[in-house]
C-alpha cells in the first residue's frame, strides 16, 4: 500500500509544505497548548456528521476509540455522537459536551461555518478542539484530514484515463457533494485543475447533503438534458453518489461509461469488481483515526502537538493551525488487493459474496 501511494504522498506533501508556508509569514499561531494537564484518565468528546456514509459507524468511530484507550492505558472514555447530517442537532451535541465537561472534542463538522459559535463556546470553556476529516471554523486547535484537493486530482486523473479519446468527442458529468463541506469545494477544485481543458463538462451538480437520492435525481437531469448518447463519463465526488449515479444510469440504458468515486465503500468495491463503477478514492483511515487520537490526548493532557503535526494550514477564521495530512490512493480493479485487503479493511469473502464471486474470479480477486 505504500508503494501505491508514492504518487499521491509527494503532492499531499507539497500542499501540506506550502500551506505551512503560508501560515508561517501570518505570524498568526493557534493555541494548542491544550487544557490544564492531566493523566491517562480523560474525557474524550467525538462527534461525527452522519450515518449514511458506512465510512463512519464502520471504521472512524471504532478506530478512534481504539487508539484512544491504547494511548491512555485503558482508562480514556470515548463519549460518542452522530448529527446525522443536521448542523443544528450537532451544535446542541457540542453543547451537552461542555456542559459534560469533557476534556476534548473531534468534531467531523456537517457544516464547517455553522459549527464557529460553538468550537468557540468549547475554547471558552477550556476544551481543545481537533478538526476531522473537515477543517471547521473557529478557533480550532488541531486539523487532520487527507490531501482534498489531490483527492480531486486523482479522481479527474483517473476519469481522463478511462475516457481515452472519447474525452475529445463526449461530455461529462460532473457530480460534486455539498456545498456546506468544505472539503467537496476542494475535491472540485482538484478535479477541475486536471479535467478544464481536456474534456467537456456538459453539466455539474453541488449535490444537496451528499445524499445518493439527490444525485441520482441530478444525474436524471443531466441525461434528459444532454442526451444519452452524448455522456461518455460522471466524475462522482464519493461512492454514495455514484451508487445513485449508477441507478439513474442503468434505467436510462446507459452503460460502460466509468464514475468515479471516493471512500472505497464495499458497495463501491464490489461495483468496481463488477465494472459498473471504474474507480474510488482508497483514504487509509486507520492512519487518519489515529492522528485525531493521538492529537486529542495529547491536547487533552496538556503536550505539545509538535512531535504530531509537522505542518500547519489556515482556516477562514484561524492561522497557523497543526495539521496532518494524510496521503490517499486510487483503487482500480487492479489494486484491490494492495489497499483495502491488505490494510484489512475488508476481507476477500466480504467483497466476493453471493453475486459478486463471479466477477471476483474474473479479475483474479479469490
């Protein structure tokens, strides 16, 4: 896996290097000198955005509470939360966590301006605050996530190759998620830097919520307005909106173009292993989950996060904020097997069950 994520590790890690440049030359730094110093036995508050995407419930959350009790011999508390995508209902969950006085929040923002008030009612009442996987505004203390707009530029890499020279003649869709995250404002910003120029982008969706029903009534508009045979490719921002995409596709008879995808959700593997999808973004989130972890103890316990985060990036409303950027991985067919089985985060028989096993064998995946 780490062969495989060579490429896109030296652009994470000029991204990464210039944002630390930038927020060098503000002589703006954030404070994550952390609470008042403490011991193994602490109060971690995690609040994730939503329940749909599987990434979540099946690998942030446990991953975390994991690497929390490693780090605190046992004895940290994880005290979870999930705002199934309502920005209001996680406001109130950060407010409940002051008042349950934990000692640090992870908070995965469903929208990054929204959260502001409430990060700083947090830093108000003593308690740090990691941004994950989305850097939220306000007066953040700690930032882990992976290289968005590479996200973006190994999507729209991997579109162009699959289109050939059908990218000259056809048109594209281009199916980003939503606008109240920032992280799909960088992952188009990718996309487009690889994709303007090289292809024609017949039509392109900010996808309400990231929610596969919305794209798959978006994509229902792209083919009634473009025309079904004028599609050669869909740039889709995540694997939930490419199931969707699919959907919309395959009723309107429209096969063997590629979408893309992000997350490598099984669902999402297993179209890739059928060929319905060409390919996902692989986010090792292990090592993301971890970093958060390891941010939050540490804050929690009153360290510095120097010997953690070697970088720093700016938000809107902070400078200077001690950031990791983790290096991502595109999954083909062809990788299966050096990414999410090796990694461990799915078996061959959780890909390969029932209907799947056939395309399975095709490609060599048993």
């Amino acid at each position: 896996m780490r062969r495989a994520a060579v490429a896109v590790a030296a652009g994470a890690m000029a991204v990464s290097l210039a944002a630390c440049g930038s927020a060098k030359e503000s002589g703006d730094n954030a404070d994550s000198t952390g609470s008042a110093k403490k011991g193994d036995d602490i109060k971690v508050g995690l609040l994730l955005p939503e329940n749909a995407t599987a990434r979540y419930e099946k690998f942030d959350r446990p991953l975390i509470q994991k690497k929390v009790k490693e780090l605190t011999n046992g004895k940290g508390e994880v005290v979870y939360a999930n705002a199934k995508q309502d920005a209001s209902t996680q406001n109130q969950q950060v407010d409940t966590m002051v008042t349950n006085k934990v000692d640090v929040l992870i908070v995965d923002a469903v929208d990054s301006k929204a959260i502001a008030g409430s990060v700083k009612k947090a830093k108000d009442a003593g308690i740090p605050v990691v941004a994950y996987d989305r850097l939220a505004e306000g007066p953040i203390d700690a930032y882990t996530s992976f290289d968005n707009e590479t996200v973006g530029k190994t999507q729209g890499e991997a579109l162009l190759k699959a289109l050939g020279d059908k990218a000259k003649d056809g048109q594209i869709v281009m199916m980003n998620g939503s606008s109240t995250d920032p992280n799909a404002a960088q992952f188009k910003k990718g996309a487009h830097s690889v994709l303007d120029g090289k292809v024609k982008i017949g039509r392109e969706y900010d996808t309400k919520e990231w929610k596969p029903e919305n794209a798959n009534s978006n994509m229902e508009g792209a083919i009634s307005a473009l025309g079904k045979d004028k599609i050669v490719g869909v740039y889709s921002a995540n694997d939930g909106m490419a199931g969707g995409i699919i959907t919309a596709l395959k009723a309107a008879g429209i096969a063997d173009i590629p979408v893309t995808g992000q997350d490598a959700e099984l669902a999402g593997v297993q179209r890739i292993v059928t060929g319905e999808q060409y390919m996902s973004v692989y986010k090792p989130y292990p090592q993301e989950a971890d970093v958060a972890a390891e941010m939050a103890v540490a804050l929690a316990q009153g360290k510095s996060l120097d010997s953690i985060a070697k970088d720093k990036v700016d938000s809107p409303t902070t400078k200077a904020i001690p950031s990791v950027l983790v290096p991502v991985v595109s999954l083909t067919k062809d990788n299966i097997n050096d990414t999410v089985i090796k990694d461990g985060i799915y078996t061959v028989n959780e890909i390969c069950a029932g209907k799947y096993k056939a395309a399975c064998d095709k490609i060599g995946l048993n």
